[in-house]
C-alpha cells in the first residue's frame, strides 16, 4: 500500500551533479540538442555568455526524475511544466525540491498540485514550475475497508 | 523576421520510433536509474508491461517543419516548458509528432525588444490519440519588430 498523499507534503528532494562539460556532450548527443553554446567554449564566450551553459532541459530532466521517484509504481504524472529562470553552468550542484500544495479527489482518483524548483549551490533557482500526479484513491480509514 | 502567416498550421506529422538504445541512453545521460526505461523484467512486471522513456523524452523527437516558419539560428532562449501526459511514451512503439505556433507578441524593454514564441506540438499514435503534447515558449532577443 503506498503512503498516503497530504497537503503541505514535501518530496525527497534529489541533488545532482556538479553538473561536468562531459555531462553537457552527453545530454547533447542522446537529446540530438547540438546547440553549441552548450558544449563549446569558444561558440559560448563568443555569444557573449561567459561560458558554456547547461542545457535547461537537463534540468527539467532532473526534476523529472524527482517526480517519478515520488509519485513510485502507482501514480501517473498528468502535467509537468517549467519556467526556466537562470542559466546552469559546469562545476554546479543542482537541488531539486517539491511541495504539495493541493489535493482534490476526482472521482476515483486523488490528484496531487506540486510546486518545485531547482536551484544550484549558488543559491540561484534556476527553474520554478508544477506539476500534476494523479493516482486511484485510497481509503483513509482502514476500518471502513475491513467493517 | 516571423511571418505571422505561419501561426496555427500545424507541420505535417513526422513518425518517430521510441528506440530502446536512445532511451537507455537519454536515461544515462540525465542520470536516471529507474529501471522502467532500461530493465526489460522489471518492465514487464510493471503496470506497463513493457519499458516506458523518461518524461522529458519527447523532446528529443523531430516534430517537422512548419511552413514559412524561419526562426533564428542564434540568441534563442528556451522560457518555459510544459508537458501534458495521457501516458508514457513506450519504447518500440511509433508516434507521429507535429507541431504549430500559437503565439506571436513583442515586449519592449529597457534592453530592447524580446518576442516570445509559443508553440504547441503533440505526439499521436497509430489511431490518432494524442498520447502527450507539450507547449513551449523561446524567446527570440531583439531581432526587428513584425506586424
């Protein structure tokens, strides 16, 4: 039986990285994203950016990946999306966090609203967004289930 | 610089295989070891019944040309991201993936003109079910003004 879903329940948050150049070819290649502001240094000062940039969707990767593991083997995830705020260079930690800041039940299922961000060791919170779980209702009163 | 005759048509859709080598690879290179992406017996087990790709998978698939659409090589920036699931994407199966611009508007700003493009793309399958769709946002930094 999984554990029940409440209003104001945080996620495990996840850390990842520090997030290496290598890192960044390798999102490159298995994204097909080629943008070379990601990977090569050069293209990256050139375009005024001070350096290479992580690609934005590595971290909503990352984020994904904290709401998979939370919602386990017997919630969907309905919605996900993401505002990107700042830029993510090589040599940061990412940490991922997520609140749930609703709960409606709709018909049989229970539909959980979370609020997450990521943010780096810098402190700078580079993505802010929500997502939607939903999963089949689950009885709050075990007495109710056994009479 | 965007012809706004382009807004709302959709690209003709292009078919794309959820291959299980580009999805083991994508998980690796976002770090993430849930073995429903890569572990053919524990998939099997699962609710699925068969390996699923990461939620920011979709991504990676080609959604087509849009007719007249020309954007910029350089100085796009990826705003916002959102993904809509009816279910994961499974590995072996075939999609058709399109996408259309929703949205044109301007910002004037000290810094200059940003103008912020939505767009919205879907993955169908065989029958014509839309099993994701996403929208997203880039933001095109100056540029000249359109209509």
């Amino acid at each position: 039986m999984p554990e029940a879903w409440l209003k104001g329940q945080g996620l495990p948050s996840i850390q990842r990285g520090p997030v290496t150049r290598l890192d960044l070819v390798r999102y490159a290649g298995a994204s097909g994203d080629y943008n070379p502001i990601h990977t090569i240094e050069e293209f990256a000062q050139a375009a005024g950016l001070g350096g290479v940039i992580a690609h934005g969707m590595l971290s909503m990767a990352y984020l994904g990946t904290m709401l998979t593991l939370f919602a386990g083997d017997d919630a969907d995830l309905v919605e996900f999306g993401v505002r990107f705020r700042a830029m993510v260079r090589p040599g940061d930690v990412i940490e991922c966090q997520g609140t749930i800041t609703e709960l409606v039940e709709e018909g049989d299922r229970l539909v959980a609203k979370v609020q997450f961000m990521a943010k780096t060791d810098k402190e700078d919170t580079v993505i802010k967004g929500h997502a939607v779980l939903s999963r089949l209702f689950i009885q709050r009163a075990p007495q109710e289930v056994e009479r | 610089m965007i012809d706004p005759a382009c807004l709302m048509t959709w690209s003709d859709p292009v078919p794309g295989d959820i291959e299980r080598g580009a999805v083991r690879k994508f998980a690796e290179a976002i770090g993430d070891t849930n073995p429903l992406y890569v572990d053919e017996t524990v998939a099997r087990a699962s609710r699925f019944g068969r390996l699923i790709a990461p939620p920011t998978f979709a991504m990676t698939l080609d959604y087509g040309e849009i007719p007249l659409l020309q954007l910029p090589h350089e100085g796009l920036i990826h705003g916002e991201q959102t993904f809509y699931y009816e279910r994961p994407l499974f590995v072996g199966e075939r999609v058709f993936c399109s996408r259309r611009l929703c949205d044109i508007s301007t910002r004037r700003g000290a810094s200059g003109s940003m103008t912020f493009l939505v767009f919205e793309s879907r993955c169908q399958d065989d029958d014509g079910h839309i099993v994701q769709s996403a929208r997203m946002t880039l933001i095109v930094r100056g540029g000249e003004e359109h209509a």
